[in-house]
C-alpha cells in the first residue's frame, strides 16, 4: 500500500495549530534517557541537532570529578543513545556540555571552567560524531582566567564560532567571539563589535551560517540598560557587517541572549520581555548590512514562563522553548514553533509525562522534518538526570486542527488546484493510515482514512479558493 510523504506534498511544513490542547499533536516519537549513572547529570541542558545526530550536553555530570561534565552523540530516529563524549583531559568542575554544536559529522563542546589559560578560562573541544573520537581541543591565543570561553559555541562546515563573554578586550566582561577552522584547529579570527563597552557580555550567544556569524550582546545598553543587541560578522574576514536592534527595544529586555540563524534567517530571543513571559525577533539577513525585523514572536499573555530561553531555526521553521511554562503541571515547560514565512504559531509541544519542574524547553533543536526537546530535570533515571524528546512536526495525533494558512484542505498535492490528481492522493493513502498521516488524509477527522476522505476532496474540485478547517 502506498504511504505518501507530506513534507513532499504539502506546502506547510507543519500541520497543527497552536491551541490543540492534546500531547500527540507534534507526534513524540522517542523519550531519550542517559545511559549513565553520574549524579544530577542534567542530561538535555543543552542541545543541538542536525540531519539525524543530535548532541546533548549534560555539565553537570561527575565522569570526571564533580561538575565535569559529559556529553552525547543521539540517534534521533532510534532514539538511541550512540557515543558518550568526555574530553581526554576532564577534571572537576570543568562544565564539559555547557553548550554544544554539530553540522555533520562534527561536534563542538564547550567546557568553559576549564583552566589552560587561568582559572575558569574555558576551552572547547571538536570531535567526530561518527566515531565519537576527540578531534581538537580548542584554545584562543590570547585566552585569559574567568574569560569564560566555550560558553557558547556554534557550527556550520568548517566554521567553528565560539563565544567568550568574560573577555575583558573593551572592559570588564565586555566579552568577544572566535572563529576558529573546524578541520584544523586553527583560530582564524577574534571578533569584537566596533562599540563593546564593559558588562555588555558579547559571545554569551553565537551562531553561524554560510558566511554569516551572528553574535549575542545581551547586557548591551543601547536601548535602555540590559536591552540588549546582536552583531553580524562576516566569518570570511572576521569583519562587523551589522548591528541589530529590536524595533521596539527597552531596558531589561536581554535581547540577544539566545540566536540562531539558518540562510537568511535569524532568530533572536529576548526572554526578559514583558517581565520574563519572554519574546523573539525573527529577522530577513539577506542584506546583511541591513537586516530587517519581520516578526516579534510572543505567547499568550499569563504566567511567567521563559518564553525565548532556547531558540533554533532550520529553513522555514523556527523553535522556541518555554522552561517555566506550566502546560501540564508547576514548570514543566513546552516549545513553540513557527513558520517564519508567516510568523504563524504552528504547534505547542509538551512532553506526554511531563512532571513538575521539569523544565522540557530548557533547549530545543529543529532539522527537517524533526525537533528535539530537552528536559534538563527530568526525574526517570534519578533526581535533575533529565531526558531528551523527539518530535516529528510534519503531523500529529487524532483530533487535531488544520491549518487554515493551507490554500486549501483539499490540495494535497500543493499545486494551487482540487481535482482527481488530489482524490487519488486520498486513495492511494486507504489502508496506509499511522499518527503522522492522520490529520494528513482524515478529512472527516473519525480516525480512519477511507473513501469518505476522498470523497470529501471529490466535492472540493475547483473551490480551492478558500480554506476550510476541517477537524474541530
């Protein structure tokens, strides 16, 4: 029997609406557990994820003394924990996993309490997530004690960006950022921006694609004190292309604390907003020099949840994690995603079991057609071990709602019509139908797909000019 690929069909990557108040929708795939018996591992702290592979950093973990840290190499597809990753030279207290990066077959992690260049000055470390072999430890030339470098890494081919916000280069933490060649080891650049001033913690955040860095400044005052900013940098000449500011930016909002970016996308949040309910800017970098804000991204006004703490965007979809928000009970967290086409909130996703003070959200991670949730706090193994979530996004359990950004419910095949082509998409899917087809092809949402379903788009030939939402 024939199974149809949506993601291949459809126009819209992600088919629930936020409001779908059921903990299928988003369809978890794999709950992920650390193999490991270190106390308070907090396993999911921080994530990163791509193609399939995702790393997970887990600081807290004593493999090497208390608080060294330790990190993983996951399968998303099995859900299958592959490579544990401990640096050749760990000791206590290090924070080894503090952040994490992949592209590929490389992995970047930070350990920024590391001590080669004074105390707490920070290192990173490369390896290769196929073999889970140590590749590099990297170091800045001029690293100093309490620089705090690792704090923040990032990833893209070659290019390894990572961030030291203690770096005194304009003053008291005032903070830099590295660029450093992934394949050799090698820094190639020191990024400062052209108006650091002290405490202003440029590198708390990075993130690189293509030819673009983008560098997180959080504590910078242009707008009011703790308002925040980020920085473009070109990572072929280490030179500042452009600073960027929210347009309705204030004092405390800490913009800047997390980015991401992906092609001409950034992501960047701000989860001091409106009293730390959180928010975050999606802007269009196609002209790096000026970039333009398209979207500030908010939840709905209520608890102080965090909204922003953890943010990631791969192609038209855009992550956002929300720790303390209580979607199911005290703090046990959720994330967001996007279409940053549209900047329309696509689906809420929450862990099926999730428990108070989980914090699920604490990081998040999207590539494809797949996000990954972490729940740093999470309790199945023992007290803070944590526990990783694996989402498909292109679906969702029974009873969900449609989009109505669609074209239209009938167009399976996204070609702008209704007509046969789309009734024998229905057809062909009779007798095929799993959680991420269901509200695909159950037109008339009774949890099958059968020939009502096509006949439903039958009916809809050459009325494809409005959208119609099917399922309550």
């Amino acid at each position: 029997m024939r199974h149809l690929n949506l993601t291949m069909v459809l126009t819209a990557g992600a088919i629930c609406l936020a409001g779908v108040a059921h903990a299928d929708c988003g369809n978890q795939l794999h709950k992920i557990l650390p193999i490991d018996d270190g106390h308070q591992l907090t396993f999911g702290w921080f994530i990163s994820f791509d193609g399939a592979t995702a790393v997970v950093g887990a600081p807290a973990s004593n493999d090497n003394g208390v608080f060294s840290g330790s990190a993983f190499i996951v399968d998303t597809t099995t859900g299958q924990q592959v490579f544990k990753l401990l640096p050749s030279d760990g000791a206590t207290r290090d924070s080894f996993g503090q952040d994490v990066a992949i592209s590929g077959t490389t992995a970047i992690v930070g350990a920024i309490n590391n001590d080669d260049n004074g105390d707490n000055s920070g290192s990173a470390y490369v390896f290769d997530a196929a073999t889970g072999q140590q590749v590099f430890k990297l170091l800045p030339n001029d690293g100093a004690a309490e620089d705090w470098f690792g704090l923040s890494v990032a990833i893209d081919g070659d290019i390894a960006v990572i961030g030291a916000p203690q770096d005194d280069d304009n003053g008291s933490a005032s903070g830099s950022a590295y660029i450093f060649d992934a394949t050799t080891g090698q820094q190639l650049f020191k990024l400062l921006p052209d108006d650091g001033m002290f405490s202003d913690q440029f590198g708390i955040a990075v993130a690189v694609s293509g030819d673009i860095a983008v560098v997180g400044s959080w504590q910078d005052d242009d707008l009011g004190n703790f308002s925040g900013a980020a920085y473009l940098f070109d990572v072929t000449s280490g030179a500042q292309i452009a600073k960027i500011l929210p347009e309705d930016g204030h004092s405390a909002q800490l913009f800047g604390r997390f980015v991401s970016i992906s092609g001409t996308t950034a992501l960047i949040s701000a989860h001091g907003e409106a009293g730390f309910i959180g928010a975050a800017y999606l802007f269009d970098v196609s002209d790096a020099q000026n970039p333009m804000q398209r979207f500030k991204l908010e939840p709905e006004a209520g608890v102080q949840m965090n909204f922003g703490w953890s943010v990631a965007v791969e192609g038209t979809t855009a992550i956002i994690g929300a720790f303390r928000d209580s979607h199911n009970n005290q703090a046990t967290g959720s994330a967001y995603l996007y279409d940053t086409i549209t900047g329309e909130l696509l689906v809420n996703v929450f862990a099926d079991d999730g428990a108070d003070d989980d914090e699920f959200g604490i990081s998040v991670g999207v590539s494809g057609d797949i996000a990954v949730v972490g729940a740093r706090l999470h309790d199945d193994n023992r007290t803070d071990a944590g526990a990783v979530y694996v989402f498909a996004i292109d679906g969702c359990g029974g009873g969900c709602t449609r989009n109505p950004a669609w074209q239209c419910d009938g167009d399976v095949d996204g070609d702008g019509q209704v007509n046969p082509v789309d009734a024998g998409l229905v057809q062909a899917a009779f007798g095929s139908l799993d959680a991420q087809d269901l509200c695909n092809y159950d037109f008339d949402c009774d949890g099958q797909i059968n020939p009502v379903d096509g006949g439903i788009v039958q009916s809809l030939f050459g009325t494809c000019d409005a959208p119609r939402s099917v399922c309550p």
